[in-house]
C-alpha cells in the first residue's frame, strides 16, 4: 500500500504544469507533432511522435534508453530505470504529449551531461534522428544550419546544355522554378536541332509541379502522374495539355541509380505515353511529395504527404523506373550495336552512371538512326 501511494505521489509530482520558458523548443516539438499528425502520409497520433523522438535520445547519450508498454514510457540510463511516466489518456492529445516529452527531457537533463550540454542542439539531434530514421525515409528535418540534403539541390548546377551533331542534349541536374523556363529557351535557341536527349542521370529531383511541367512540355495529351494522399477517396490526376515543345521530334531519357523523385516522374511519363525511349539503368525509386514546412526554430520539415503512380498506375516509391535499353555494368567502349539491339534483361539493376560516356553515345545514335 505504501508503495503504491509513493508510485501515486511521484507521479503527480511529475504532472505539476512546466513553465513555457524552460523549455525554449517546445513550440518546435508541438508544430512537428501537430504536422505529422494532420499531415504524414500514414496515420500517426501525437504520443507516436513524441516516443519516435525520444527513442532518438541514444544519439545525444548512448547510456540513454528510453522503452514503453501500454501505459507507461520509461527511461533508462546505464541499463538502470531513472523515472517512469502515465502515457497520455488520449494519444491525440497534442499537449498532453507535449508535456510528456519535456518531462522526459528533463529527467534525462538531470543524469546525463551530455544532454545537458547540448541545450540548444538537443531538439536539432533528436528530430532530426527520429524523423529521419522514424519515418517513410523520404520525410526528412532539416536544421537551420548545414543541412547537406537540403543543400544537395542548391550546390549542384541545374541546368545545362549543347549540341552534338544535329541532337539537343539537356541536362536536368535539379527541378526548380527556372527549369521549364530554361527547357523552352533551350529548344528556342537551338532550332536547328532534330532530335533531343534529356539527361537525368543523377539528379535528385526537386519540385514536383516541375516535373509535371517538364513532362507536359513534350507530350501533348494523356496522364503524366498521379498521387493518393492519407485523407483522399480516390487518386488526383495530373494531365498533359496540347502542345509539344519539340513537335514530334524524337526524344531519348538517360536514368541512372541516382535519377530520383520528379525526375523518374518524368520519365516514367515519357516512357509510358510512348514519348521518349530510356537508356540507362534502374532509377532510384522516390515516388513520394513531400510537403514543407517551416518551424519556429528556423529549422523545416518535409513530410511525405502522398504517394506517386507512373500513367500506368505502377507505384514509384521502392520500386522506380526501369529503360528499355538497359546499360547495368557496361563499361564505356562497348559496340554501340551491342548495346542497342542485345536482348534486354527482365529486371535491370541500379547503377550511378552520370558521367558515362556510353550511355549517351548510345542515345545519340538510337536518334540519329530515326531523323
């Protein structure tokens, strides 16, 4: 009986009302909470996010451990239970799990230094670490300062291109808001070419809205993609308008192991509307949107909000986009006709080859055997 009414007393000790200034993330950890909440892909209640992040105190202390069962969260330093905590009633209870992650916090401040000491990075390790690793592996946190994913996009060179005999090439290194722009004056500037590679080898993607434009520039009718969100009764299509950039000129897409997320938007499309012949390898297979979202610590979150289908209905996400002349393992220096009229394999294996010579050799001969 003693027992049980020292467990009772402890926990309402716990339970007394924190003071909003001693914790200076808390409205970082309530706008993550409240957007996974309302906003990720899969149902995920407040008190889910709240234990993925402080599953992530390992990574500021490994002598840090924290476990649950039905009605309790404990945590753990040197093997040893410090402080038990009630679950919220209603795990949709944002406050209620609010306060269950500073009570945490707190308690794992006061036994270990290391945690102590990272005052003001705690919030950036533990999001960062528990979403990144928590998730679908497409939602990313991003901290204020060097997030080198996030900076991956802006330190690359977007857009490129130049003539090889009579072929447009065009490379698509990321997909911002100047691509589809960039894309028209290229064809414009270079009218004397009959035929164009679009390289995507390599690039990470970037804005889907991009990719959709980029897609309908070359096709002139029929289903670029298509995206089912957590809340939607049916999928949202995206359609191509009437008008083709190169006017039936033929077209060739390079992909690789690294061609990624609106890129292999669009090359599925091209593919699948009969558009444009893919050489290369298996891309990567990132067939989700991401929505994001700023938070009050300066850092962002990208959520994985809906899931990408090919014209087809074939899901992109693990699964990707394969060629339909497949250079997996060659090496630069192969026949050109060996390469273009082998039998092609069932399944094509993901390679990066952005900077192989062969493949685009191999484009731009399939294109001029067709003007």
């Amino acid at each position: 009986m003693k027992k049980s009414l020292l467990f009772f007393l402890m926990l309402n000790l716990f339970a007394l009302p924190l003071r909003a200034e001693e914790f200076s993330d808390t409205e970082t950890y309530r706008a993550v909470y409240e957007k996974l909440q309302t906003g990720y892909i899969k149902p995920q209640s407040a008190s889910d996010s709240a234990l993925m992040v402080l599953k992530a105190l390992p990574a500021v202390d490994r002598k840090l451990r924290v476990a649950d069962d039905e009605k309790r969260v404990s945590l753990y330093y040197d093997a040893r239970v410090v402080r038990s905590f009630l679950k919220p009633e209603n795990p949709e209870d944002v406050n209620a799990s609010l306060k269950l992650t500073i009570r945490v916090l707190k308690a794992a401040q006061n036994v270990s230094n290391k945690v102590k000491e990272k005052d003001f990075e705690l919030a950036d390790i533990l999001l960062e670490n528990g979403i990144n690793g928590g998730l679908d592996g497409n939602s990313k946190y991003y901290p204020a300062f060097g997030a080198e994913e996030k900076d991956r996009l802006k330190n690359r060179r977007h857009f490129a291109t130049r003539m090889i005999d009579e072929v447009l090439y065009v490379k698509i290194g990321a997909f911002n808001k100047f691509t589809l722009k960039n894309l028209r004056e290229a064809v414009e500037d270079h009218p004397q070419a009959r035929a164009a590679v679009l390289d995507l080898r390599g690039s990470p993607g970037g804005l889907f809205s991009q990719a959709v434009d980029i897609a309908d520039a070359f096709l002139d009718e029929g289903i670029i993609a298509s995206e089912h969100g957590r809340n939607e009764n049916r999928l949202k299509y995206y359609t191509a308008q009437a008008g083709d950039i190169l006017t039936g000129r033929p077209l060739v897409v390079l992909i690789d192991g690294g061609t990624m997320s609106s890129a292999e938007v669009v090359a599925a499309a091209l593919k699948e509307q009969s558009r444009a012949k893919l050489i290369g390898t298996g891309s990567f297979g990132k067939g989700t949107r991401q929505d994001l979202t700023e938070l009050p610590n300066g850092a962002e979150l990208g959520c994985t909000a809906a899931y990408i289908y090919t014209p087809s209905g074939q899901k992109l996400d693990k699964l990707g986009v394969s060629p339909d002349v497949c250079t997996f393992n060659m090496g630069d220096g192969r026949r050109l006709e060996d390469v273009l009229n082998r039998p092609q394999p069932q399944q094509c294996g993901r390679e990066d080859r952005e900077w192989r010579n062969l493949d685009l050799e191999a484009a731009v001969k399939l294109l001029k055997e067709r003007i």
